[in-house]
C-alpha cells in the first residue's frame, strides 16, 4: 500500500515564502523597466510578461526531465 507522508517543517514555508516574494519583486520590477527603462508601451509589457510566463511553463518540463535523468546539478549547468 502507498502512503503518502506530508512534511510540514517550516523549512519548506519559508521555501515557498521565498519563491513567492522573489517572483513578486521580479514581476513588478521587469514591468517598471520594461514601461521605463526601455520605454515599451503598456500592451508590449503586457506582450512580454505574458510570453515569458508561457515560455517558463513549456521550459520547466524538459528541464525537469533533464533534472531526473541526469541529475539536478548537470541540468542546471545548461
């Protein structure tokens, strides 16, 4: 029988907390210097965040597969 175990230390929140803080400070200052920086009009902005964000979830699978059959530390040299 499969049992599943839930780890619930606060490591793995303060993980998750981390993870979310960084994506919140990387979104809102990539629209800033894209809107000012390289003075992209708010549709571009718009444009770019949302093809990033779709290239990030169709990048994450075969990096995960690479990650699984070569290791974690190999798949992140690429």
């Amino acid at each position: 029988m499969l049992t599943l175990r839930f780890d619930r230390s606060p490591r793995i929140y303060a993980i998750g907390v981390a993870d979310a803080v960084g994506l919140g400070i990387y979104l809102s200052l990539s629209a800033l210097y894209l809107k000012e920086g390289v003075a992209l009009t708010t549709a571009q902005v718009g444009w770019v965040l949302g093809v990033s964000g779709i290239a990030s979830l169709f990048g994450a699978m075969p990096i995960a597969r690479a990650a699984q059959r070569v290791g974690f530390s190999a798949a992140c040299a690429f």
